[in-house]
C-alpha cells in the first residue's frame, strides 16, 4: 500500500511479533520476542524485529516501556495502565483493578498550563514470587 495516503503495508513478521507480543504478559525485550518469533519463522533477523516492534510502537499498538535499563521491553496492551517493577528480580505487571487517574491529568494540566495526553506512572516493590522468598 502506498506510504504517503497514511497506509501501513501489512506483513507476515509485524503480524507474528504483534501475535507474539500479545500472547504473553511478561513485557519482553525485543532479544525475547526474536527468539520466540524464530521459532516459527526461521529466517527471521533480529534487525527486522525491532524495526517492526519500532513501527508497532508508532502505530499505537503496542508500548515500549523503557525504566532506565539498558533494554527496552514491549508491552503488547497499549490502553494506557500502570506498572509495577520487582527491586528483587526485575519482573515488569500490569497493574490490575486501578485505573488511571484522570484527576491527576485535570491537576497537572491547570497548574501548569499544559495538554496532558497521558502520564504513566511507577510501582516499585517486591512481586509475590519474591516477597514470598523474603519471608
């Protein structure tokens, strides 16, 4: 399809990555994804996996989520929701039963004159796995 009318060519590879993506809740990084992807499409390269995971991202279908760390990982839900980061073993959930705060947007918006389009926020903490290892 032609790139200047705003159509996106559909592919076999952005399809598997998406289906790749959206089948697990782990928030992979890209080097994951590859190996998962490879095992159903051979010959497959790194390289064209994060230009589409890169396109995904431009598209609004997925959500890259870069803390800091040296890597990104990918998000295969891209509604707007919070995150919680493990400080024990790095493990990346989605925040389950708590919606974003809307009144939050409306606060930062009229104190500092501003559009807010969206704001993420972080959990930092212990998951289950580890707290239940702490004790």
């Amino acid at each position: 399809m032609d790139r200047k009318k705003g159509f996106i060519r559909k592919t076999r590879q952005r399809d598997l990555i998406l289906k790749t993506l959206r089948g697990t809740d782990t928030h992979p990084t890209a080097d994951w994804i590859y190996e998962q992807v490879k095992k159903e499409m051979p010959n497959i390269s790194l390289g064209t996996v994060y230009r589409n995971l890169g396109k995904l991202a431009e598209l609004g279908e997925i959500t890259e989520l870069n803390f800091g760390s040296k890597y990104s990982r990918f998000d295969g839900n891209a509604e707007n929701h919070y995150h919680f980061v493990c400080t024990e073993c790095g493990k990346i959930l989605d925040v389950k039963g708590c919606k974003v705060d809307k009144e939050l947007e409306k606060c930062v918006e009229q104190n500092n004159n501003v559009e807010v389009d969206f704001h993420t926020t972080l959990f930092y903490g212990f998951c289950s796995d580890c707290k239940n290892k702490k004790g």
